[in-house]
C-alpha cells in the first residue's frame, strides 16, 4: 500500500512528511551494511547524479570530478578542488559520534521504519502538528539522525554542531604548509535552517564569522569564501546548523579551494601484516567500500610476513574480488615492520604509476576518508613533504590517544609534540572546548599506523632503514627533514590503533630494538656530545630492569649494544635472523616464561610477613629513588632461599610492576600488559652482578667509541637504505608457499 502524505496547510507552507520522506529516499540508509557505498557509488550521493546536478558517467583516473576537483574547465586554469568533505561515521558506531558531530544524534531509522513511524505519528498527532515542525522522523526527542555518509537531518527547534575532529576544517595546519590561501564552505541543504559559520584561534578563542539563512523544499547550494591569513598560530573553521522553523536535511558540506592544482596525485597503500589475517581482511573490506577514496587509489599491497596468511582467511575472497586488480599480495619472511614497509615503498617506486606510498598498520581501523585528505593536502603542500594521521584508541574510541610527536633532544627519545597531550577523550572534552587542540601542533616524524610519502622523497632519501620494527619511522621522519622534507600530523586523518599502556613493548623482545634502534638513530641524529643524557639514561634503565627481576630485558638491552657497536655492516644481515636468536634468548629466563593463569604457579607463600605491617611505599624524591636503588643493591649481595624458589612472595598487577616494588620481593607474579599472560619473577643474585658489570662496561665503551661509530653510520646510511641494498635483502628472504 502506497504511504499518503498529510496535508499541507497554506500554501507555500512546507510538507514537513515530504521532506523527511525525500530525505530518507536520496540518502543511503543508517544501516550498518546501507553506511557503506556501493563500490561505483560515492558516499552520500545518487549513482546517477553528483552533487552539483551533472549527471556522472565513465570517467578516467585523471577526470573524476567530485571529491577530487570540480568545475574544471578543458582549458588549463585554476580550478575548484574538494579539500575536504563533511562526513559521518561509516558503521553504526554510537562511541565515535563525538568526533563527527558535536551535539545529540543517532543512527536513523530505515526508510520503511519511517513509514511506520509516520503512521503512528500521524494517529495521535493532527495536521497542525507536523506543519507546525514538531514531527520527529524517527524518535521524539531533540536529536539529529544521520542517514547517509554525508547526510543528516536535523529537526524542528535542535542544533548539531560539525565543531568536531573529523569534520571541523583544520585551517591552522592549510595556512602553514599549502599554497591555499582562502577556502570556500559549500553546504547542500533544504528546509529551514540557519547555518551559522565559526572559527577559532590559535588561543582556542572561538569567533563568529557569518551566518547564512536556507528556506527549501529543494536541495539549495549556499558558498561562502573564507581566508586563512588569520590562522599562523593555529585554528579552525567549522559550522553549526539549527532548524530553526521546520526540519531540515544537509546533504553535503564540504570545504573548497580554487587551485590550477587540480589533478590528483595517487598512492600506492602498503599494508605490512603478521598472523593478523582478520585485522587485515577487515581493512581491506573497509578499503574496497570507501567510494571514490579509491580514485586516489592504484594499489593495495599487502606484504604478509606471517605463518597465518592473510590469503587463507574465509573472509578473503570477497576482500579479494571487491578490490580486483588494485590488490597485491607480497609473501616474505618476517622482515619486521621496516622490512615490510621498505618492501611497499621499493614496490610503489618500481611500478613507476604514484604519486605517494600510504603506509598503514595490519592492525588498525582506519577512516577512509583521511586518505582523500592526505593525498589532497600533499598534492597543495608547499614542497614535498610527509603527512601522517593521527593514532584514535581503538578501545576507547573517542579518545585521541597521539596528536603529534617530537623527540627530547637531550633524552633521545618520543614525548608528544609541544603543547599537545596524550590520550585525550573527545567524548567529554570536545573540540570546543579544548583550547590546545586549536593551537598548531609542529612535529618531526608520524608513526607508520598512517603516514603518506612522497615517492619523490623515497627517491631522494631512500627506503627505512633495516631496523626490524621500532625507530624505523622516528629515524625516517628525522632524515626526510634533514633532507627538506618536512612533517605534518594532519588533523582529520586518523586510524584507531591498540594504545600503548595494553603492551608490553618495553619488556619484552621488543625492548632489544628499541635500545639498539635509539642508540643508531642517536649516533646519527643527537646533536649532543655521546648522544646528551641518553647514555647514562639506558644505564640506569638497565639496572631498573634488573633490580625488579626482569633479567631478561636488561639482557636485551645489552645485547642491543653489543650489536650497536658492531657497526652499520651487521643491520642487513641480521633483519633476518635476529628474532630467532631473541626468541632462543628468551628462552633461558624465567622471568619470559608466561602462562595464562597464576593457578598454574605454586601458592604465594611469603616466609616473613613485612617488617611492622608495613606497606612498600614509592620514593617521593630523587634522592629517595636513589637511596632505594643502593638498597635493592646491597640486597642482592645476600643469597635466595629455597622458599622463593618454591613459591612467589606476592602476586603483582601490571598496574603496579614499578621497580622500587619489585625490589622489595625474592620472587613474584607479575601480570602482563594486555591480561593474558602471568610471569614469575625470581632474584638471581648471580645474574644481577654479571648483568652489573657487563652494563657499566658496554656504556663506557659506547660513549668511548661515539665519535667514530657516529661517522660509520653516518657514511653507511645511504647504502643502507638504497634500493640496491634492500633488493639483496628482500631476495634472502623469499619462502616457499
């Protein structure tokens, strides 16, 4: 049966069931299937229309319009390019809302629950009513609901703010490194709204600039021209709508520039993956439904290094036949994260077709969108330059776990870049009121999650260096800027990725490279004398390490500078077969050994209860750290009983696995990072000392031998990461299917 819709009053009043019915008919669905376009259609739009009315057709790479550059004429000029689109979540996620819109929303309603909902709404409700504005399509509070990637409609009397991470425009960032210098907004919309434009400065002081009144039945296109001068120290522009009579629906939103930049650059996407085959195959489903981000697009190469292949997934296939020919699956064996992305960018060079290699993490969600913003604010950059995303937590995740990075020159190691904060929750502090994130963040390197690099830059600087995994984007990110090439962390290009605090990546294997990494990219890079504080920093780490009983990582540590001292001659070789020597380390000490439930330990017995009842208490001051640390000391010059040997003293969450702690205890359990996994700790006297000595006399060595291993690595860095170089390496580690 065929829905009628209510009367409408006088005329040229508006059919408020229309406009909700017609919204609902042009938009795609709130579906979590239904968010996601149709591989030849773009998000939010009509298969067979664009935007601005021109019907769409075949199109070559070089003439996709929409998205990617409009209102371009055959001959060469400036032309009016799409920077960047005004988008909803592309599942049906209510935890990331706060970072599309800032105000109340939800998911709509299917077309057909609509109907019901009219039904009902108009057998308690009269005529008056619905044209009066208070019909609610598909609830009855105050709350906008989003029905297609680019499309949300917002009811009579509510306002919806698009002050958000991934939909306010990020101006301070275009006034600094592109050639733009005045954007343009353009909104779709119909019904009655007002729409009312705001910027930011660098202070986080907010400003309205304009406001603009829409009163449509029709979709209606408004323009509004905006400069970037004011944005040197930072800043945002963004919009809000309000219904302010009856409902209204936007249709798109996006941000402009004229250009004679039209043409887009391409990329190459390389993912890097180890027995993560469903993480994988779940971005590359994501990739394939992305739209025209494809356009950017020409391939997608997956470097699988693992023994669970991403190729004998079930949800593979269909991953597969969605890309066609733009996907590429590369087998070798475990090169580590900069074996596997060396491998994507040598790739994106041979095939000679792009313009950027993308780098992405096997084990991230990634919005799609960031990779049309990417490749468009490096194609209207200055000069060559990186741009990176920044890394959402994937747990949590409307928390902005990095904004940027920078390293301590004097400590030679990461902190967040000037002014930033870690792990900040959009959720409960919005963009809006939070005045650092509108203050422009500089930074010198992005982390591999999500980083676009020029293949002009490969060619000049070469491909990582065969550092395994650790560093390998830190030392890329500090050469491609000695070099000229700067990098941006880009605002409103992101990915969700597993935080920090659920791994234990500076205890376990991974600790060997991040010592033998930090050391080589110091020896290269630090501008201070043996590389600052950093030696005597790695020394008192070391016997951290060994006072809780962590004898396997201070072993680590040490080897990492055993190895640093070989020279720049033993990174190729050992890509290769480093991490089954790490593994056969392991091997040997207790504290590596984990097991999945501490009731496969013995009974957590102590001998003596603590001294007075007292609890173990942290060092309030350096100087108590000190005095703690000579104790833990001298403690070791008394031997073990057999008791610790037979059960551990105490069982010790991750949370609170502190040195001074674990210094109190003849032996422990002691959690891992992500809760999986339980470890017992037991002291070894013998182990501390031999440790002890071989720590103080690696160190000397090292600040010893600094001048001339700096030079060493500094002569051998171009071959290192030459193509040549890395040939060699990619063909030892070849295996057999």
């Amino acid at each position: 049966m065929t829905e009628q819709a209510p009367e409408t009053g006088a005329a040229g009043e508006a059919d408020e069931w229309t406009l909700v019915q017609q919204a609902a008919a042009d938009q795609a669905p709130a579906d979590p299937a239904d968010l996601e376009p149709a591989a030849n259609e773009r998000p939010g739009e009509r298969p067979d229309e664009r935007p601005d009315g021109a019907p769409s057709g075949d199109r070559g790479r070089d003439e996709h319009a929409e998205g990617l550059r409009e209102d371009e004429t055959a001959a060469a000029g400036p032309g009016l390019r799409v920077l960047h689109r005004v988008v909803m979540p592309a599942e049906r996620d209510f935890d990331v809302l706060k970072l599309y819109v800032d105000g109340n929303a939800v998911f709509g309603r299917r077309a057909a629950d609509l109907s019901s909902a009219a039904e009902q709404v108009r057998a308690e409700q009269d005529g008056d009513a619905l044209r009066s504005g208070r019909y609610r399509p598909a609830s009855q509070d105050d709350s906008a609901e989003i029905i297609g990637r680019r499309s949300i409609v917002v009811p009579s009397g509510t306002r919806v703010s698009f002050c958000s991470y991934f939909n306010a425009f990020p101006a301070g960032y275009w006034r600094r490194w592109s050639t733009v210098e005045e954007v343009r907004l353009r909104v779709r919309a119909r019904g009655e709204a007002t729409i009312l434009i705001y910027r930011s400065t660098g202070k986080g002081h907010l400003e309205r600039i304009k406001s603009l009144h829409i009163d449509s039945d029709a979709s209606v296109e408004e323009t509004v021209d905006l400069p970037l001068a004011p944005f040197i120290d930072g800043g945002w522009y963004w919009f809000d709508i309000v219904a302010d009579g009856r409902t209204a629906v936007l249709d798109s939103a996006e941000w402009c520039a004229v250009t004679d930049r039209t043409a887009p650059g391409t990329a190459t996407i390389g993912i890097t993956t180890f027995n993560r085959p469903k993480f994988c195959v779940e971005q590359l489903t994501a990739l394939a439904a992305a739209g025209d981000v494809l356009d950017v697009v020409d391939e997608i190469v997956v470097v699988d290094q693992g023994t669970d292949r991403i190729e004998d997934h079930p949800d593979f296939p269909a991953a597969a036949q969605a890309l066609g020919d733009r996907l590429r699956v590369i087998d070798q064996a475990n090169l580590g994260g900069s074996g596997g992305f060396a491998r994507v960018m040598h790739e994106t060079v041979e095939a000679g077709r792009s313009t950027y290699s993308l780098l992405l993490d096997d084990d991230v969600i990634l919005e799609p969108e960031g990779i049309l913003r990417s490749v468009t604010f490096a194609d209207l950059a200055r000069g060559p330059m990186l741009v990176g995303g920044h890394m959402l937590d994937l747990y949590n995740r409307s928390v902005l776990h990095v904004f940027g990075e920078s390293i301590a020159r004097y400590r030679w190691w990461m902190v967040p870049a000037a002014h930033t904060h870690m792990s900040h929750d959009l959720a409960h502090n919005p963009l809006r009121h939070t005045p650092w994130l509108h203050r422009r963040a500089d930074v010198e390197y992005n982390a591999w999650w999500m980083c676009l690099i020029p293949v002009e830059v490969i060619r000049k600087i070469g491909l990582s260096l065969p550092y395994f995994i650790k560093w390998d984007d830190i030392e890329y990110g500090l050469r491609a800027k000695a070099a000229g090439f700067p990098t941006v962390s880009l605002p409103g290009a992101a990915v969700w990725h597993v935080p920090w605090h659920s791994k234990d990546v500076m205890t376990d294997w991974q600790a060997y490279f991040t010592e033998r990494n930090r050391i080589i990219t110091a020896l290269m890079y630090s501008p201070y004398d043996r590389g600052g504080n950093m030696l005597k920093e790695s020394l008192f780490i070391t016997i951290k390490h060994a006072l809780a009983m962590q004898y396997s990582t201070a072993e680590l540590m040490l080897l990492a500078i055993e190895d640093a001292l070989k020279g720049p001659e033993d990174l190729h070789p050992s890509i290769v077969t480093k991490m089954g020597e790490l593994r056969q380390l392991r091997a040997e000490f207790p504290d590596a050994q984990a097991k999945a439930d501490l009731d496969e330990f013995p009974a957590v017995r102590r001998r003596k209860p603590p001294r007075k009842g007292r609890d173990v208490v942290p060092p309030k001051n350096r100087r108590a750290m000190f005095q703690t640390a000579l104790m833990g000391a001298a403690r070791q010059i008394k031997p073990v009983g057999q008791h610790p040997k037979q059960h551990p003293e105490a069982v010790v969450p991750h949370v609170d696995q502190t040195w001074w702690l674990l210094t109190k205890f003849n032996s422990a359990l002691v959690s891992s990072a992500d809760g999986t996994k339980v470890a017992w700790y037991q002291r070894d006297p013998q182990r501390f000392w031999s440790l002890m000595r071989r720590a103080s006399a690696l160190h000397a060595r090292l600040g010893k031998d600094w001048a001339s291993l700096s030079e060493r690595y500094k002569e051998a860095l171009p071959a290192l990461t030459s193509q040549e170089e890395w040939r060699e390496t990619f063909g030892r580690a070849v295996r057999e299917r």
